[in-house]
C-alpha cells in the first residue's frame, strides 16, 4: 500500500501493496471531469492575524490498520448519526455513502453509516451531480446539505455529497470509514463547494481556516491521534521547533521547500526540493533517482525487482531540514511493513511513485511515514504551513 486517498500520487510500484482489501490503494489521481476546478473559485474568507492556540475544538484520530489511514468521527443529520471519515489534507471535498448506495460489483455499498431522508429530517438533496476518480476506481453522487457537528461546532446547513455510487475498494465491510473529509485549498474542490473549514469561519465558529494535525502511530500504543480545527494544540507540540513557511505549492495542495536531506550521516546535498505533505497519503513518494540515491545510503537496502526493501530492525534515520530546523523520520517508519510473516525484511516506507500532472521532478508526495513525526498545522487564510516536533 502507497498513497491511501490523495489526489497527489499515480502510479506507485505494485510491491507496495498490501493484501488486507481495506487497505488497497485510493490515490486521488484523476478526476471524470474535464474541467479545471480551479475556475470557479469559491470566495476567499477572512482570518485572525495570529495562529490561534485552541483545545477545545479537537476530535481524536484513529488509526486504520497499520498506519495506513487516520479517521475521525463526525455527527451528521437529526437525529445526529456517526459518520467515520479518512482525514485527507491532500483533497478538498467531503463526502459520506447515501442512502440507496450501489458498488460497481452490483451490490450494495456494505456495512457502512449511510446518510439520507430516511435517517435524517434535516436532510436535503440537490440535482447537483460530482464525481471524484482514484487509483482504483470512482466515486459520484449529488450534493446535499444538512447539519453536522464536529469538535463540538455545530453547523447548519453545510453542503457537502453523498455518494450513491462507489468502487468497492470503498464498499467492502473491511473498509473501516464511511467516507472523506478533504483539508486541502477550495480551489482544488471537486464538487464546487466551500470546504468545511471555510464554512466553520463563516458561521463565526472558528477564527481562522486551520487544520492541525498530530498523526498516531500504532507502534507506540498511545492512541494520541487528534485533529484540531481553528488554530493549533499547543500541548502537542514543541514551540521551541516550531516552523512557519509560506505555502510553495500553487496548485491547491500544502506544500514547503526543504532545505536539505540527510540519511543517517549523509548529506543528499539536494537544494532544490520541496515536498508536499498529505496525510491520505501512508508513504513518502519520490522520483525514482531520489529514491534509490536514499536507499543506496541505508545499510541493508535492497531492491528485489519489485520495490524496495529494508531491515526491519532498521536504525538509520531520515531527516527534512525546514526552515533551519531538522525533523527526522523514526526508523520504525521507513520499515514500513514486513514483506512476509515473520520476515525480517520490510517493505520501505519511501517508494518510487509518478507525481503529476502537476508536479515537478524535484517535488515529493510526503505522507504519514513523515507526519507521524512531526505536528503539522496548515493555515488557508494565510497560504501557510507549520511544522514542529512533537511534544516528548
């Protein structure tokens, strides 16, 4: 398994699939429509002249599967239903499974949480029609309205889709979500909405268009997984590293220049990279030069012919240097997934991918192999992201 649902990555190397039906590959790569979603902007939105601290406005994160994907509960319709929705900072739009809902196979769409007029009285559908493509199959349906809360936020009226026809990559009961919720910019929304965060500022819920994100790892067995919408959780971070960059990426996404590249010791002396950060993403994704000038420098690399492989037991780190401050990756999370049961090899967590259309040779696909790591905030109002270590 590579990218879980961004609409960053294609084509990543099929050695870094897993075999677990939930866990198949939903890379948002393509769209069924034609046109440029950024040519009908939704108007921008004001927001405070400080990175609020908030605390309150905090959902925890859960873990699917083996750090494959993070998902947070929100409450839509009256009476209130729980919907578990993939948190994606690397798409826009939010959707949920309809009542009536059909998979591509001719079945119904699972075992999932379905929204509609029969569960909901506030309920209300349009004739407005969206369709989102991934790796591995599609997406479409009509765009609703309806009240949902989330992080203790109640919001009337928000617009967002029901899905009434799914690939079953999404429908099969193994699939622990029942639905997306996008945090990247509007201007990449696929439906043509205002995204939840735009809609929370305008109802004067919160005070600025802000996602922040501390991304659990199974491993540590802390359940610690929050989202906070708003401003940032200062008690999960360390201050002291904390960066701000303007956003370098103009195609809707959340991206920073990075300074420099380590492995282990080794300076990469790249200086021109810049990496966009995704957490629907589970890998790193790199251009193949990249990757193999990374795993030539881990003792015990090897490609097999398929992909990339690393110790398991792997103790050489990488680390992004951003904004003069270094933030290294666990080396728990570059062995990514053993290859076999009982192996001692592992597949690694930073895989040969296409990035594109839009991206250069030099950009990245970075995902939560590297947000595990770090406390990531990203800002719309201001076009801005921060990063900071974890609090220890």
């Amino acid at each position: 398994m590579q990218a879980r649902l961004s609409l960053l990555a294609k084509e990543v190397h099929p050695a870094h699939q897993l075999d677990q039906a939930s866990e198949l590959c939903h890379a948002n790569c393509t769209t069924t429509q034609t046109s440029s979603p950024a040519s009908t902007p939704v108007p921008s939105i004001p927001y405070a002249t400080q990175t609020p601290a908030v605390t309150s406005h905090s959902i925890p994160l859960d873990i699917e599967s083996t750090d494959i994907g993070y998902m947070g509960t929100v409450k839509i319709g009256t009476p209130p239903l729980d919907f578990r929705l993939l948190v994606d900072s690397g798409s826009a739009d939010m959707w949920v499974g309809g009542e009536g809902c059909q998979s591509n196979d001719g079945g119904s769409c699972g075992d999932h949480t379905f929204l509609g007029s029969n569960s909901s009285k506030s309920f209300n559908a349009s004739d407005d029609e969206w369709a989102i493509g991934y790796v591995s199959g599609l997406v479409s349906g009509v765009l609703v309205q309806d009240d949902l809360s989330i992080a203790g936020l109640e919001l009337k009226g928000h617009k967002f889709g029901i899905a009434l026809n799914e690939s079953s990559d999404f429908t099969s009961d193994r699939v622990p979500f029942d639905g997306i919720l996008g945090f990247a910019k509007h201007t990449i929304s696929l439906q043509r909405t205002p995204t939840l965060l735009q809609s929370l500022v305008k109802a004067n819920l919160i005070p600025a268009p802000i996602a922040s994100y501390k991304i659990p790892r199974l491993a540590d067995g802390k359940n610690d997984g929050e989202l906070t919408l708003g401003g940032m959780d200062p008690h999960k971070y360390n201050s002291t590293t904390l960066v701000k960059r303007k956003n370098v990426n103009k195609f809707g996404f959340w991206g920073v220049a990075v300074d420099a590249v380590r492995v282990g010791k080794k300076n990469m002396h790249w200086s021109n990279r810049t990496i966009v950060l995704d957490t629907g993403t589970s890998l790193i994704i790199a251009p193949e030069a990249d990757v193999e000038a990374i795993h030539q420098a881990i003792p015990g690399a090897r490609y097999d012919g398929g992909g990339w492989t690393v110790p398991c037991n792997l103790t050489t780190s990488l680390s992004f240097k951003i904004g003069g401050q270094s933030f290294p990756i666990d080396p728990r999370d570059i062995a990514f997934y053993p290859i076999d049961e009982d192996s001692t090899e592992c597949m690694s967590g930073i895989a040969v991918g296409g990035v594109g259309p839009f991206y250069l040779d030099n950009e990245w696909l970075v995902g939560d192999v590297f947000l595990k790591n770090v406390y990531l905030s990203t800002d719309e109002g201001k076009d801005e992201v921060s990063i900071a270590r974890l609090q220890s």
